[in-house]
C-alpha cells in the first residue's frame, strides 16, 4: 500500500507548505489579516515617541539654562531648594504627591 500512495508525498509535502505559507500570510504577525494591531500600535508608539521628544526638548532646554555659559540663577536657586529640601522662609510651600520620574 505505501507503494501506491509514494508517488503523491512529494505533492502532499508541497500542498503542505502552500497551505502553511498561505496562513501565515493571513494571519501571521505581518499578515494582511493583523494590519488594524499593527496600525493601533503604531499610533500608540507615534504617541509615545511625541511625548518623549517633548520632554528632551524640556531637558535639553533646562540642562542649557544650568549651563556655565549661561547660569540661570533662578533654575539653580530652585533645583537646589529641591534636592537638599529647603525653602526661602518667605515662600508658601504647598505639598503634593511626589511624581514618578
């Protein structure tokens, strides 16, 4: 019997890999069937990149004011306020929940 069906595996193995290949491309992670995921996540992502520019661009300008070409003495009197914990005893301090950086 394995006689009779030897001549049709070569087509059957062939037939397989159509069919493989076939769903792959409908459903795959690049398939036309994925392409609504694929275009959410690119948004989601296109979001993400716009707010990570816009806080560079919020560092790089605060990282050019505590330059020492050009001080601001006003970002320094504040960041140091900051990191050490100390207020002018003129200034309101109001608390809030610390943020996440």
């Amino acid at each position: 019997m394995f006689h009779r069906l030897r001549p049709y595996i070569p087509t059957a193995l062939f037939a397989l890999l159509i069919f493989y290949f076939g769903y792959q491309a409908l459903t795959g992670d690049r398939g036309l069937l994925t392409r609504p995921q694929r275009n959410a996540a690119l948004a989601a992502r296109s979001q993400e990149l716009k707010r990570l520019q816009a806080q560079e661009a919020e560092l790089d300008s605060r990282i050019h004011l505590l330059s020492d070409a050009s001080l601001s003495r006003d970002l320094l009197d504040e960041r140091a306020r900051v990191i050490l914990g100390f207020a002018d005893p003129r200034d309101y301090v109001i608390r809030t929940a610390r943020r996440s950086d």
